[in-house]
C-alpha cells in the first residue's frame, strides 16, 4: 500500500471518456473537492452534454487537442482499442498548445501495452504518464451509471515504469486516494498477469459456458431449469463483448498461459471423473472450498 | 408442466433426512396444511432432536426401517452416497410390517442411477418409488437452515418411469405443489443430461478455477485483487465437496459429455485468441451475452 498523499488541489482536469468509468472519478473529485475545472472530451457529444447535464464535468470540447491545452491532469477512460488514436490526439494538443505540465494517466485493464503505447506516441514527455487501473465498475456504462462512490474502499494498481516521473506519480495517487480508493503500485507486467488470473481468465469461462451451451439441442428448455449457481457464474458473461475483445487482444500472452493452466486442471478433473476416483474429487472440492471460503472472508 | 392436482391430505409421512432440503419440505407441508403428522429419520439424533425442536417433524426414529412401518408418503433427501443404504432399511422395514401402500420419492441431484437403485433394491414395490428433484437450496445445510418458502416458484423434476404408479405421481405432485413449487415431468436420462448442463458443469469449472490459481505462486496477494466478478464467478465452489463428489460418481456419464464440450470450446477460444482473431472473439462474446442477457430477462 502506497503511503496516504494529501490531496493536493489541482486546476484544470481534462477527462476523455465520460462513461462509468470517467464519469465516476469525477464525481467523486467533485465530491472531494479537489478540482477547480473539468473539462470532458470524447467521440460522443450526446454523452458529453449528458455528463454535462449530471454535472459530471464543466464543460467540454469535441477536440481532445483543444481539450488537454490547459489541463493540469488528463485522465483518459476509453476502450482499449481506442487508446491509440486518443493518445495521439493527446500528444498533438499538447505539443501545439506547449503545455508540458499535465500528468497523463489512464484506467485500462491491461497495462503493458498501454505503457508500450504511452512511450512511443508520447515520446519525451512519456515520464509525465502514470497508467493505472481501478479495480472497480458494474455491468453498466455511460455517464447515467456513473456514481460518486464508485472507487470508495476499492483497490487502484499504478504501473509507473523506471522512468516515471515520482511527482506524477503522487499527483495520480492523491487524486485516486480522494476518491476513496486504496492505491497501490506494481510493474505492468505483474498486474498482466494477476488480472489475466482473477479477472480475464474467469470472464473467458463464463463468455465460452454460455457458448458452450447455446448451440446445444433444445437449450431454450434447458436454461428453464438453470439455477442460482448458473446465473451467478455467466453474470459477467453478460459484460460488454467489444471491451473484452480488446482487452483479450491486449493481453493476449498472460490469458494464453493461464487458459493453458486451465485446460491442464479441467484434464486432470475429468480423467479423475472418468476413472471414477471419488477421492482425488473431494480433495479438489475441499481444496477449493477452503480457499475461497478463505479469501472471501 | 404437469397439471395443478388438487392436494390431498395425507396422514404420516417420514422424512429421511431433515437437513436443508428435507426440513424445508416438512415446513412447507405443514403450512400448507396437509399433512397430520410428520416423522423424521436419519443418521443424527442431534439432528433429529433439532429438527422436532423447531417443529419440523412431530416425532423421530432412529431406527428408519421403524420409521416407516406407517407411512402413507416416504421422503428420502440424504446425499447420493448414502441412498443405497437408505433404501435397504426402507425396503426391510416396509416388507417386515406389511407396509403395502407407501409411496415413496427422493431429492436426489441425480436420477437415473436413483432409479435404477430403486428397481433393484424395492423389486416388486419399486412401481410406487417417483424418483424427484427439486432445483432449489442455499449453500446452507442442517435443518436450522430450512425454511418453509424455499420452494416457493421453484421447479421440481420428476422422472417417473412406464412402471411407475399414475396415483403415486399424483400423490407426490400433490405435496410439491402444497409446498409451492412448479412440477414437471420427463425422463430421467434427459434430466441428467440437463443438470449436467446446467448445473453440474458450472460446479465443477468453479471447483476447477479455485484449485487452479491456488497453486499459482503469491497466491494470497493475487486474490487481494480479485472484484465481485470473480467471487461471482466461484461462489458455487464454496458448496459441500461430498455432495458434489456423490453427484459426479453419480451421473459421471452426462458431467464427462459436457467436460468435452466444454474443453473444445476453450480450444476454440484459445486459438482464436492466439490467432489475434478479433472478429471471432466479439463473435463469441456477442452470442454469449445475448444469449445470457435473454435467459435472464
């Protein structure tokens, strides 16, 4: 756990992306009251006079260049898959306004090609770049969902790189901390590799449970006898499938090699299970039980 | 859906087992008002003594082939594991005191070995035995956890066979539906194939993840990472190992049918993934979340 930073007021936040995500840590810097100005920026003007309306941001600007010219802060809260183009759009904005100032800092699920990004498009400002991921957010999106206590108790991993700048670092930190969220840092390539774990692997399972089951005879009547447990492993199977498709292209090895670990214990249990062995089933289950019967705890 | 059957009143039922499932059929029947006296057998006199204390049963036996010397209705709802021995005294202690009229039914997860169990053990009785299944429970156990709604909108499976008794269906219709649930009927190796589906393949990949990460190295600080997703996700494999090993030696047929499905979908997943195959990812994802969202609405 990173130290507590006091929040130090910041002018001018510029937040790409005002959905869930962006919605909510402005909400609950406004909440705080950290920040003097947000500015939104995005693809969609339908949501930025949405977020405008819920007094999500201040204003805003359809040109992320014109956007982050006076920004202390840009936080950037798009898919995956469109962190590139805005990256770029970035970059120019503050080149041509000659802000060199403002902390850039995102809320991605996968980190190290965000970095990689992050070094070739921002090149000698890249030590102003803190990437980050809030361990947080609901099956809903766009600025209606967003609410002030999103991150409240809930963990924000930063993944600065040996180049990082420290004093963007707790510029980051103190406004993730004022929003209620515990902060902590690790490289990107650990944080890959315990989301593709906990996160990326699980929603692999339950997207293909689905699946699996969808093309077989006469589901519509098998579903009819499906149960709690059923709906409580596919929830996430539910999720938007355009951010999991980018965030399974992102980070593409750490999922392989744990679906590859997956694969190996699913062989395991079904040779137990057609060899019959009652035994080597219980000592799963138990093990299973106990641990997660531990961690939820 | 089997038509609604007007319940009759029946006089002494014996509920084997007066856990979780047994004891929340007995609560229902009582509020439902249709049945005079209720005795409890089992394993446990402590949890016998708990069930007559919370006005689950009116009285026990501890000896079951006692128990059921005048039953009109018998409930089995002991694990899988244990229903060979069960039917055994059943069967002894119905022959022993001339017991002809007894109808006899389970709660079994799993039914085609239950009936064949059944055929074999009551022989020339086993026309009144109506192998059930009811798709309800908590992860509770023990009669302090039985209530008397829990089957309540529920559906409750029967899988009589061509030799089963019409009257001894009705009769356990009748009580099911006193107790609120929906009861339908089909044949026991479709049953099988449909839990197997939908319930028992869920249980067994959630089993499978926990175990699966528990081995990873740094293990304790990864699950500090892990969102309600993943608790979602692995909820079921918090349930009884014994139950879930009795059920898996008990329809080990279906479960492995669905295991290899299973996997080859993972296969398809895993290469597409490999292949940076985006289109089939969103392809995937797209189906499974219409396919969820639709089944849950």
């Amino acid at each position: 756990m990173t130290e507590i930073i006091k929040p130090v007021a910041i002018g001018n936040l510029c937040v790409i992306g005002t959905g869930l995500i962006g919605g909510s840590f402005c909400l609950a810097l406004k909440q705080a009251g950290v920040v003097e100005h947000i500015t939104g920026a995005g693809r969609s003007e339908e949501t930025l006079q949405k977020a405008q309306q819920l007094n999500i941001i201040d204003s805003y600007d359809m040109d992320i260049a014109n956007a982050v010219k006076d920004a202390d802060v840009v936080f950037v809260s798009v898919p995956l898959g469109a962190m590139q183009a805005v990256f770029e759009k970035i970059a120019a904005g503050l080149k041509s306004s000659g802000n060199q100032k403002a902390v850039i800092t995102d809320a991605g699920s996968s980190k190290l090609q965000v970095q990689q990004l992050a070094d070739k498009v921002f090149a000698d400002s890249a030590f102003r770049f803190v990437a980050g991921h809030p361990i947080a957010g609901t099956e809903e999106s766009g600025p209606d969902a967003a609410f002030a206590d999103l991150y409240q108790d809930r963990r924000v991993i930063l993944t600065p790189t040996d180049n990082t700048s420290t004093d963007a670092v707790k510029v980051v930190t103190a406004l993730w901390q004022a929003t209620g969220a515990l902060v902590e840092t690790m490289d990107a390539e650990r944080h890959d590799k315990v989301l593709a774990a906990t996160s990326h692997l699980p929603h692999m399972l339950a997207f293909g449970l689905v699946h699996c089951l969808e093309n077989m005879d006469d589901i519509e009547n098998i579903f009819r006898f499906a149960a709690g447990g059923f709906r409580d492993v596919t929830r996430i199977a539910s999720s938007d499938p355009t951010m999991w498709r980018d965030i399974c292209l992102n980070n593409r090895k750490p999922i392989l090699e744990m679906m590859q670990r997956y694969r190996d214990e699913l062989d395991m249990l079904y040779n137990a299970l057609e060899a019959g062995d009652g035994e080597k089933l219980i000592e799963v289950f138990q093990h299973a039980k106990q641990t997660r019967d531990k961690f939820t705890h």
